[in-house]
C-alpha cells in the first residue's frame, strides 16, 4: 500500500480507542459512523480522481480501499458483538485507575484483530470469539487433514484460471458490449460476467486458502455451540440455483450474513431495500452499483413472489422440471446483467447496458413483480 497504508492505520487506532472508551450501549453507533464516514471519504477521493480528473487511480490507493472496506466490517462486527454482550468490553476497566501498560495490553488483542492480515487481504470475516481462540490455543492448529486442503485449493484455483484464459479469448475473438448486435449482446453479457465470476471465485479460494495457511481455517479454534467459518465460494450452488434469492445469500456468504446482521435484522421498514442501498454505499456508490444493487433488490423480492406463486399451480414433475430449467436460465442472465452493471464504471458502459436487449430479463421480473405484488398476501 505504500504511504496509502496510513487510511489504515488511522481508522484502526481510532476504532480501538472507541472501542475500549465507550459503554456497550454507545460503542456500535460511534464505531459505525466514524469509519463508514472515514471509508466514504476515501471514496469520495476515488470519485474525484475518476470522475473530475478523467485519471486512472493509484493501483496501491484501491488496495487501501479495499482493505478498509475489510477494515469496516470487522469493526462493525466487533462492535456489534460488544453490544449484544457477546464480547466484553475494555471500557471498564479503562475508568480505573491501571498504569499505561495494563491499559494497552486491554487494548492489544483489539487491536490485533482490526490489523488482522489475511482479513485485510481479503480473507472471510473471521468473529472477534474464533480470533482470540485460534490466536490462544495456537499449538493445535495443525490437525492433519489440513496437510490436503491447500494443495487442493490450489488445483481449484489452477483450473478456475484457465477456464479464465479460455474465456478470455473467446471474449477477445468476439464483438463486445459497444459493437455487438441484437442477441448478440446477450452472449456477450453473458460471458463477460462469467469472466467477472471466474475472478471472484479464484481470489475467494485464494482468500480460504491464506485464512487455512494461517491458522484460521474451519474448525480451527471453534467455541461450542460457535457459528462455524463459511466459505465465500460456494460455487455449486451459486451455478446451479434457479433462485435469485438463494444466489445472493451464497454470494459472498461471510458478507452476506454481516450485511443480514448489521442492516436487515435491525428491523425498520423495507429492510431488503435498506441492505442493498448500504451495499451500494459500502462499495463506494458509484452509479453502476447504486443502479446495480436497487435492480438486485427487486429481483430479489419478485424471485419470492414468483416462486412462491409457481409452488402453488406447478405440481406434475414434468412441469417443475420445465419450470425450474426455464427459472435457472432467466436468473442467470439477470445475475449477469446485475454484475456488470456493477462492474463497470462509466456512465456511457452503463447507458449502453440500458439500452440492449439483455434488459428484458430484469424487466419481465419487475412486471411480475408488479402485477404479483397485489396478491402477496393471498400467497402467504
């Protein structure tokens, strides 16, 4: 990160202090608006070299703000766990009258674990609980069915790279988005988020396979009766499904169910829409995300309405068999309409996006929706 690392650096310290001088009942609302503050200002300064400078941003400045996107979620969920007394807090024992050194070993292990390496490189969130446990019984974390996982690892990650060059030069012999015609851009929507997906997958594997070399990896310092760790790359599933919903719940599992825990289960109205519009935000709102997560939170809400209608008149397996082939094409083209709209990033990509013929997939969805939503209560 070079001199980048000091937007790090500052956060961290800054959450530890609030962390260890705060109450239980203050210590989630401060440490949450200091560092999504602190993170949009970053990106705000993306924005401006982007946008306003018409400049290709330094490679080290989006590797700053990609940890410190990491960085948010590991603060927020540290501060979430002190407030529903899931973690002890240190602002107690701060109010005493403790020398200097007792007060920085109290606040040590936070520190430690906001500064985690292997989270800031992109590692699945890892709990405050399973940190300090792996970190304490560090002499057995070597069981020996994790000598396979590695190596195993890397073969995924070997095959999903070629599978990434195969692509690619499909993609390179072909049209793309700006001169394709017809339903020729449907392929190259198609395939184009393929690449983006195969990306994403090598790099979550990647993340697994740094956490598991760490010492961190499943099972590794598990409490009882402790969530166990996920791994971000379900990728069966995420392939196979014909359920937009299901997709976006494996989709990045270990922030997908921090976003669930820090938004949609703190209750309000419209607690869907409210964790995609937190999404966009957290990922920097640039237009295509702001467009991108909305569309993904009414595809969402149209995938319940549609299956659920579907569950109550399809029954001869003939039919579902059908149904769910029919389903598993359509979400899957509009997961890659999603993707790239959340990908690219200038306006004239996100126009033409718009303007061909891949938006009939979103918008078959959005008319059921529409013309669904008036008998939800029927179907519950």
């Amino acid at each position: 990160m070079g001199p980048f690392a000091v937007l790090v650096f500052i956060p961290a310290l800054c959450a530890t202090v609030l962390i260890c001088s705060l109450g239980p009942q203050d210590v989630h609302r401060w440490a949450f608006l200091f560092q999504m503050g602190w993170q949009t200002l970053c990106h705000l300064g993306l924005h401006y070299t982007e946008y306003y400078l018409q400049e290709r941003p330094s490679v080290r400045f989006c590797i700053t703000l990609s940890s410190l996107m990491l960085l948010t979620q590991r603060v927020t969920s540290l501060s979430l766990d002190i407030s529903e007394g899931k973690v002890e807090g240190a602002s107690r024992g701060l109010r005493d009258r403790s020398s200097l050194s007792e007060h920085l070993c109290k606040a040590l292990p936070y520190f430690s674990y906001l500064l985690f390496f292997p989270a800031l490189l992109g590692g699945p969130l890892c709990s405050f609980q399973k940190f300090q446990a792996c970190v304490q019984r560090s002499r057995n974390l070597c069981p020996r069915r994790s000598v396979w996982v590695l190596p195993w690892k890397g073969l995924q990650m070997l095959g999903l790279e070629c599978l990434k060059v195969i692509l690619r030069k499909v993609l390179t012999a072909g049209a793309g988005l700006t001169h394709c015609q017809q339903l020729q851009c449907i392929f190259v929507m198609w395939s184009t988020a393929g690449l983006f997906k195969l990306t994403y997958y090598s790099c979550w594997i990647l993340d697994d396979a740094l956490l598991h070399a760490a010492g961190f990896g499943p099972g590794f310092g598990q409490s009882p009766g402790e969530e166990g760790s996920i791994s971000d790359a379900d990728i069966w599933t995420l392939e196979t499904t014909h359920r937009i919903s299901l997709f976006t719940r494996k989709w990045n599992q270990s922030t997908a169910r921090w976003l669930r825990r820090l938004v949609f289960q703190q209750g309000g109205a419209w607690p869907l829409l409210q964790t995609f519009a937190f999404s966009a935000w957290w990922h920097g709102l640039h237009p295509g995300q702001v467009f991108g997560f909305l569309c993904w939170a009414l595809m969402v809400e149209a995938d319940y309405l549609i299956h659920t209608f579907a569950s109550l008149f399809i029954r001869s397996w003939p039919m579902q068999l059908f149904y769910r082939a029919l389903t598993w094409a359509h979400a899957q083209l509009i997961i890659a309409y999603i993707m790239l709209a959340v990908e690219v990033r200038s306006l004239s990509s996100l126009w033409l996006l718009c303007n061909s013929y891949n938006s009939v997939f979103p918008m078959v969805y959005c008319i059921l929706l529409f013309l669904l939503g008036k008998r939800k209560h029927t179907f519950n």
